[in-house]
C-alpha cells in the first residue's frame, strides 16, 4: 500500500473507533448554533470535526458570521 493510502486507512480505522454519528454531529452543531447565534450573526451552521489521536479528542468548529451581536458582561 502507498504512504497515501495507509493514512487514509488509518483514519477510517479512528473515525470506526470513535463511533460519532452523524446524528452526533448534528446535534453538537445544532446546539454550537444555539450558542453563537446570541453572540454572532451566523452565516449557516458551524462545521464539527471530531477526530481521535492516541487516548485524546480533537475537536475542530468552525463557523462565519457577517456580524457581532452586542452584548454586555453582567457583573
């Protein structure tokens, strides 16, 4: 197998073995939504990436936004 090949297939086997659904996803981007949306003016969904690496999670969002809703810290 080609270097190329074999990392893929590395990912695929950590995606299997960190068993996210895309249900998963879409919940965790729909609350994400929920969050931003009262801090940003949110141009779509944000993107959830979850990725495993050894025993740890890496956890990648990203989202656009045309705008910075106003807001105060409460003290």
């Amino acid at each position: 197998m080609k270097k190329q090949e074999l990392k893929r297939l590395k990912t695929v086997i950590e995606n299997d073995r960190l068993s996210m659904t895309n249900e998963n996803i879409g919940l965790i981007a729909h609350d994400l939504t929920s969050v931003l949306d009262d801090y940003f003016t949110l141009t779509g969904s944000p993107d959830v990436n979850v990725t495993a690496k050894g025993c740890e999670y890496i956890i990648r969002i990203s989202a656009t936004a045309t705008g910075i809703k106003a807001f105060s810290v409460g003290r």
